[in-house]
C-alpha cells in the first residue's frame, strides 16, 4: 500500500491500492481484539536487498497478533555513519501494522526477523542482510534501554521519515512532532525513491 512523498506534485509512479485489497487488509483486523498501531523501519544492504525486505513483511504479516497495513516505497540510501563507497547502498522501506504484542513481544520478533536472516551484529556501522527497527508503537514513549520508543535516531533520518510520510501523510512521531515537518528539516541527500522497485502488501 504506497502513497506519495511530495514535493509539490504527486508521483505518477506510484499507484493507489484497490479498495478490494484495503478491504482485504481491514477485515483481517476483526482477528486482533484492541490492536495498537506500530511503524517498522527496514533496510538491507547485503544478498538481494529487495528480497530481504519483502521477505521481512511477510514473516512480520506471519506473526500471531501482528497485520501489516501500509508498505511504503523503496528507497535507495547511502550508509549511515561510515566512509562514502565503503558499504553497499542500502535499500529502505517502512512497514505500518496492527499489533496486539506488547512493545517487548513486537522487539523479540523483530530480533528473530533479523536473526532468520542471518543478520550479523559485529559492528555498529557494519553492513546488514537485514534491519528491523521499531520507529513508533502508539504514541508510548519509553527510555527503556532494551528498547527506546520512539527510535531516538527517527527524527534525524531521511531513509526514514520519507517512507513513513509516503504511506501517513499526517503521521506524528510523539514528543517530535508531524513527519512532514520533521522531514523537512533533514537533509535528503544519498536518500533516493526507486520507482523501478515494489514491495508488496501481504494479502
């Protein structure tokens, strides 16, 4: 489920989702009993970036308690915090979704996303088959050090608010404020759409 990021104009690229689907989508919801809304940032630079990420949704949309909603654009994104030509690019998307699992239960799961592809975590900075990041869980904020919410970093990082604005236009990061603002704040440079690229909601 895509929608624009803008600047000024729509993207002719990018196609709505048939209500059909939405329908599809909304009606999975009668399985969570009081769901809480979660933002999932993804990204790999490492194997098949666009199959990691893929296959990130659909073990996330596999997950008891867990419905995806939205599955932003792709994004191609130099790395964060290393040498330029140093890493593969990565490609970034984020993932909206319903989810009854507590913040700890939705955080092991993410973990066990990584670990099923064969993340490795021997450098911060270091190349990655795959990240699972949780930007937002409602509007909790925690300063929990097993998991910060929101990500202490999502408001500084285009690969992230540019996907989260494509799919939530209006969306607020709590005590940061709207995306739309926080996006333009940052600089959106190495942080490019990939029209040629598609993720694709889980049916």
């Amino acid at each position: 489920m895509t929608a624009s990021f803008t600047e000024g104009q729509s993207d002719p690229t990018v196609q709505p989702v048939p209500a059909s689907v939405v329908q599809k989508v909304d009606e999975a919801d009668t399985t969570l009993h009081n769901p809480r809304r979660a933002v999932i940032s993804l990204g790999s630079n490492l194997g098949n970036r666009l199959e990691n990420l893929q296959g990130a949704i659909d073990a996330l949309e596999d997950t008891p308690g867990l419905r995806v909603k939205a599955v932003s654009r792709v994004y191609e994104t130099e790395p964060w915090g290393v040498a330029p030509g140093s890493q593969p690019s990565y490609y970034n998307a984020v993932v909206v979704l319903k989810t009854t699992l507590p913040p700890s239960s939705l955080l092991e799961r993410a973990q066990a996303v990584e670990e099923a592809f064969h993340r490795v975590r021997d450098e911060r900075w270091g190349p990655r088959t795959l990240d699972v990041d949780i930007v937002a869980y409602a509007d909790v904020v925690s300063d929990d050090p097993a998991l910060t919410l929101p990500h202490p970093r999502a408001h500084e990082r285009a690969f992230v608010l540019a996907p989260w604005h494509d799919v939530e236009p209006e969306a607020q990061l709590a005590d940061r404020g709207p995306v739309a603002r926080l996006l333009d704040a940052v600089t959106r440079e190495g942080v490019s759409p990939r029209a040629d690229l598609e993720l694709q909601l889980p049916e």
